[in-house]
C-alpha cells in the first residue's frame, strides 16, 4: 500500500487540530507526519496513531521528504512558505485565501469538482468554509436546474475566527453572566449575547466585506460559471462551533419540493433535515462534529417555482476546512505516486 509523508503547517489551529484528528479517523495513508507550527509552540508533543510526536517551527526548510502539505497557518505564512513546499517536490492542500483566486491554482470541493485537482501545479485551494457550506446543498440543484442567483444570509459561528475566538465567546459567556464587562481580544465587539456583521475587512466603496466577496468570488470559480449573481451578508452570532446560512436561490428552470428533497436527500455531502411536521430543521448544534450538511426549510415560490429558500449549516471546522482537505487529499492520492519514500 502506497504511504505518504505528510506534514500540517499550522497543527496548533483549531483546523490543525481536526486535521489530525481527521487523517487518524479516515486512515490517510502516512508513512511519516511532521508536524509544523510557530517557534513558540516549537518542542510541544502531541500524541498520534499510538506515538508520541514533537512540534517543529515551520521553516523554508521544513518539507525535505515531505510528499504532501496540509496547509492552514494563516494567508501570509502559506505564501511565504507554500512556495519552498513546492520546490521540495510535495502537493500542498492549503485552507487559507492566499492562493484561491490565483487562475493557476484548482480550487476545490471533491463533491463538485473533483476533476479540478489533476490540474494543480503544486497547490490545491481549500475554498472559504462560507462557500462550502453553501454550494454543497447547492450543487445537487444546479446539475438538474442551472443556478442562476444567490441571495444568503449567513449565520457564522466563533469557530470560524479560530481557537481563541471560540475561547472568547465561552469567557464572554461568563463575564456577562456575572454581571462582568466582556473582554474583548478576539473580536472588535462583544459577541456572547449578541451578533454582528462579519468582522473581516470593509471595502467602504461598495459595502461588501472580505468574506463576501469570497463567496462571490469562489462560487463562480468553483462552477465555472463567472455569469452566478451572488449576493451575501454576512454576521457573526454568538454560536460556539458550525455555521449556518438562509439560502434564496434562482435558477433557470422550475423546481418542485419533492424534486429538491429527492436531489438534497441522495447527494453527497448533505443530510437532509425537513421535517414540516415536528418543525425539525438543521441546527448548529447538530451540524457540529458532522461530516455532512445539514439542509432543510425547503420553500417553492409559488408564483415562481424556479426560486428555492433553503436553509443549512455546517461544521465550518469540518467541512468547511479540514475534512474538505483531506478529502482532497484522498482523491489526489489514489493516482499520486510518493516522491520521498
């Protein structure tokens, strides 16, 4: 059986973490694992697959014999650093946005374009988790309908700004409770008992912030489609772990109820949960820790049955990171041959 010497560049992360977590659970073929963060983790030990391994800084150096890199330590560490992984011979799956609209570079969710990762010339994207969780329930409906417009909403958890934000949120919790004012390191406002517009940059000329100019971005990318009209707002809430969004979606020909559930219930990636009668719908709280996205709330225009609510969530960790690259990983290694064994 082939095996692979992998290395995670940013293994401290809350997505570093779920990567580890992940190749153990799936059984990623590894012959080797190096494990990659910042100097002052350096030295650290963790335990994986029954051994004890030892945190390295990550270094231009670092990927001598490294086969394949499992990238999620910040934009400006992977373009520093994702170049020398090149060079050094490995395929390198990086989960931040330094490379996802570069025209050279795949960007890739396996349950829609798979095909895409044969492109690579050294780097497959991991799109933006917002993105993925949105076009997973989506896809199924545009291969039987032609998506033509997006309207979403999103419902973004703590996890999605990392390890300490998810922190934040439970120390808020607290202080608040207490009767304490909130600190704030994290986030620019409180976030327990409240919510807020997406915390990423503002572009003051139009109004739309980085995060959704990635989903509008990306999703085009990912279809191949630049004529997908995408319109996104995007809030934070007071939510420990999972995204969730409100989907209206326009597309060229008619759909009925029965058509989408059909499609959402025998798709890859995605739960169906729209239950009418019960009022039993996705929930964050059940999306978390999950493989699949929750999709539920289903609505027909009645006057206009080419228009479809919907609405999701997703573990942003999981899918929306970690598992979406590993799964990239997989597919690639079924043909890939290790250069360092």
């Amino acid at each position: 059986m082939k095996q692979f010497n992998v290395a995670i560049l940013g293994v401290t992360g809350a997505v570093g973490q779920e990567l580890l977590q992940l190749l153990e659970e799936r059984k990623f073929p590894i012959g080797s694992l190096k494990a990659l963060a910042s100097a002052r983790s350096a030295g650290e030990k963790f335990k994986f697959r029954g051994q004890t391994l030892t945190i390295e800084e990550a270094r231009e150096d670092s990927f001598k014999g490294i086969d394949l890199v499992l990238s999620s330590a910040g934009g400006s560490i992977s373009k520093k650093l994702v170049p020398f992984a090149i060079k050094a011979g490995a395929l390198v799956v990086d989960n931040t946005s330094a490379f996802r609209m570069d025209p050279e570079v795949p960007l890739v969710v396996p349950e829609i374009n798979p095909e895409d990762i044969a492109k690579h010339k050294g780097v497959i994207a991991n799109p933006n988790c917002s993105t993925i969780i949105m076009l997973v329930p989506l896809f199924p409906l545009h291969k039987i309908a032609r998506l033509k417009r997006v309207i979403v909403s999103t419902y973004q958890s703590a996890s999605g700004a990392g390890a300490k934000a998810m922190m934040e949120l439970e120390n808020q919790a607290r202080e608040v409770l207490d009767g304490k004012t909130p600190t704030k390191n994290v986030f620019p406002h409180q976030i327990a008992f409240n919510l807020f517009s997406h915390n990423s940059a503002m572009d003051e000329a139009t109004g739309f912030c980085d995060e959704e100019k990635k989903m509008v971005q990306e999703t085009r990318k990912i279809f191949h489609d630049a004529s997908i009209e995408v319109l996104p707002t995007t809030v934070r809430v007071p939510v420990y772990r999972a995204h969730s969004e409100s989907i209206y979606a326009e597309f060229e020909k008619p759909l009925s109820v029965d058509q989408i559930r059909q499609a959402l219930g025998s798709a890859a990636g995605v739960k169906l949960v729209d239950d009418r009668k019960n009022n039993y719908f996705p929930m964050p709280i059940e999306a978390s820790g999950k493989d699949d996205i929750l999709a539920g709330r289903i609505r027909v225009n009645e006057k206009r049955p080419n228009e479809v609510c919907l609405f999701v969530s997703g573990d942003q960790i999981r899918k929306g990171a970690a598992l979406n690259a590993v799964q990239i990983a997989e597919i690639w290694a079924r043909t890939a041959v290790p250069v360092h064994s």
